[in-house]
C-alpha cells in the first residue's frame, strides 16, 4: 500500500529531514545546502530512517528484510533492543514500502 502524501512529509519530518515542495516533488535538503528528491526508496530509507531507529532516545534495532519467494513479498521486522516484546513487522512486495510501514509504525509508536 502506497502512503498518502500526508503519511510521507509526516515521515521525512520525524527523521529530521528539511524539506520543501516544487514542481510536485518533494525535494529534501542536505546540511551543506545541496538539494536532492526525497522519495520513498531504499536509498533514502537506509540513510535518514534507519539510522533514526538507532539514536540514543530510541528504543529500537532494525533486525531484518527479507523475501519470501514463494509469495513474492519482503518482511521487515524491527524489534525493542530491550527484548520487551515490542515488534513492528510489515509485508509488501516492494521492499521500500515494507521498511517504510515498519520504520512508520515506530514513529507512531514514538508519539504514544
């Protein structure tokens, strides 16, 4: 399932990204004043989000994605550091989609 546009600039927001609108593209900035498309890709899920999920402040460790060949879908699980039980675990059969949800289901786990 594809997010809303809502859903990513709610996202990108968490992970401390500065970001503007133009032409219909969401353009993120970079500290050193470059500009660059802010998609929803592996790329730039491995260098914002992922690495949100391991600051001192947040609970969490990526553990894995995987595929399942048999349904063509990958799974993304991520799980407290502290073994409390607490899982966020998604299916999609695009692997960015799945870290997506994954990654968004911590950060709505953050604002409870």
């Amino acid at each position: 399932m594809k997010p809303t546009d809502k859903q990513i600039k709610e996202f990108w927001k968490w992970c401390g990204i500065d970001f503007f609108e133009t032409d219909g593209s969401l353009m993120g900035k970079t500290p050193i004043g470059g500009v660059f498309e802010l998609k929803v890709d592996l790329n730039n899920l491995f260098k914002y989000a992922v690495p949100k999920l391991t600051q001192p402040n947040e609970p969490f460790y990526f553990i894995g994605l995987s595929y399942d060949a048999e349904s063509s879908d990958w799974d993304v699980l991520i799980a407290d550091v502290d073994e409390q039980g607490i899982e966020y675990k998604t299916i999609d059969n695009d692997p960015a989609l799945a870290l997506f949800w994954a990654c968004y289901e911590v950060m709505k786990g953050d604002k409870e």
